[in-house]
C-alpha cells in the first residue's frame, strides 16, 4: 500500500470485528513507532498492549462510559504513556516527551493502518485508574488509550446517530489555508 493510500484510509471507527493481534503484529506496530524522531533520541513512549481478555475488561472500565460501550468489541487496547523526565525539557521549560510521544504514536496508528488494523485512540478515560490498571510508575501519565480491531462489515448497533454519521462519513478536514502559512 503507497504511503498516501494508508493516510487516506486511516480513520477512527468505532465498529469493530474481532481480529487476532498476533505477537509479530505487535512487536511490527512497536517497532514502526521506535522510528519516530525524538529529543537527543531519548525515544520516552511507552506502550502497553492489552489483548487478553481481562486485561481488556479491566482497560475497558477505566474508560468513560460513552467510549467504553463501543470500546468493549475491540480485539485490543493500546495504552500510550510517557513521562517528563524521559524526554527534554528545554531552557524555556517546555516537557518535549508529549510531542516525541505523538509521533511515535502517529506512526504507529498507520503502521497498525497498513495491516487492515482499525485504530481509534481516545481521551475519554479517568488517568489515574488507568495507572493503576497498568501498574504504571509514579510520575506516569497516560496520554492515550487505543482501541484496535478489524474493519466491521456492519456498524456496531449501541452507537448514537451522531458516531454513525462518523462511521459511514469521512470526517471534514480544515482547509489548507486554515492550519497552513506559506511565507
């Protein structure tokens, strides 16, 4: 698949077939993330692949209850995490481990994307439950949490009429010169 192709075809569904992550998927998936650039190649993400069964019940309570109806059908959950002192902090005081975070992430939604993997990290999750769930160190903050599943041939039944819409409809995209500044 060309590259254009998969930004293309990436999106985040909420309908999901159940689909078998494999160890060699998941070690693929990391793998294309630890190729993201980071500061001083400190490489601060983290992630922590959840696909048993009660291990993905115990993620799946963690989630607010609009993503946890949807969420309960994936095949596995991505915990993307990270903290400051795994990353630079510049002479200004900026925390880089989010953005570094973030790309790795980006690069692991498409290599997930490239497989016929359907991807839809959220926001909606209670963070400190989440540590605990993940027997994640002090000072851990959990960025994202990632539902990972098939592709759904129909779309999951409890979803509200808005997350259908979503379902069947690319979501809009800003215009190029809303977001973009050639100087």
């Amino acid at each position: 698949m060309e590259f254009e192709d998969i930004v293309k075809q990436r999106r985040s569904l909420r309908s999901f077939a159940p689909v078998e992550v494999s160890d060699a998927v998941i070690r693929e998936l990391a793998i294309a993330a630890s190729r993201a650039p980071s500061c001083s190649n400190k490489q601060p993400w983290r992630f922590v692949f959840t696909r048993s069964k009660g291990a993905l019940e115990r993620i799946v309570g963690v989630l607010a209850p609009g993503n946890a109806s949807w969420a309960k059908q994936a095949s596995m959950i991505i915990a993307v995490w990270s903290q400051a002192d795994l990353d630079c902090r510049t002479p200004d005081g900026r925390d880089y481990y989010q953005f570094d975070t973030g790309m790795a992430t980006a690069l692991l939604l498409l290599a997930a994307t490239e497989r016929n993997l359907v991807t839809h990290p959220v926001a909606g999750f209670d963070a400190q439950a989440a540590r605990d769930v993940l027997a994640l160190p002090t000072g851990a903050q959990v960025i994202t949490l990632i539902m990972v599943g098939g592709r759904a041939q129909a779309i999951f039944p409890e979803l509200k009429d808005w997350q259908i819409k979503a379902e069947t409809e690319p979501s809009p995209r800003m215009a190029f010169e809303d977001f973009a500044t050639i100087m």
